[in-house]
C-alpha cells in the first residue's frame, strides 16, 4: 500500500494535479479513509528517511 501511495501520488505523470483524495478514494482496490491514508503516507515518508539515513529520531534519556 505504501508502494502504491507514493508511486501514485508523487512519481506518476499526472502527479502534480492529483490529490490526496484522489488517491485515496479511486486509486486503491477499495477506497480507505483519510485517516488511514494519513497513516500510511506517515510509515511511507518515515521507511524512506529511514533507507536513506535522513531519519531523525529522539533518544528519551
């Protein structure tokens, strides 16, 4: 899901004129909510800082 969000919404040829609520209700097999696509997009952006070492994360003490 994560896979077909940013391939969708970011890199696709008409993905400067889609919207979240495009994507979100059309491009999957069954439409989700907003709150479900807000917290795979979340996973998805975080997985790639991750991969690409741009992560920050907060060390509690």
């Amino acid at each position: 899901m994560e896979k077909l969000l940013i391939e969708e919404r970011y890199m696709s040829k008409y993905g400067d004129y889609l919207t979240d609520y495009n994507v979100y209700c059309f491009k999957f097999q069954q439409p989700i909510s907003a709150m479900t696509y807000a917290k795979i997009r979340w996973k998805a952006f975080y997985r790639l800082a991750l991969n690409q070492n741009i992560a920050i994360t907060k060390r509690i003490y």
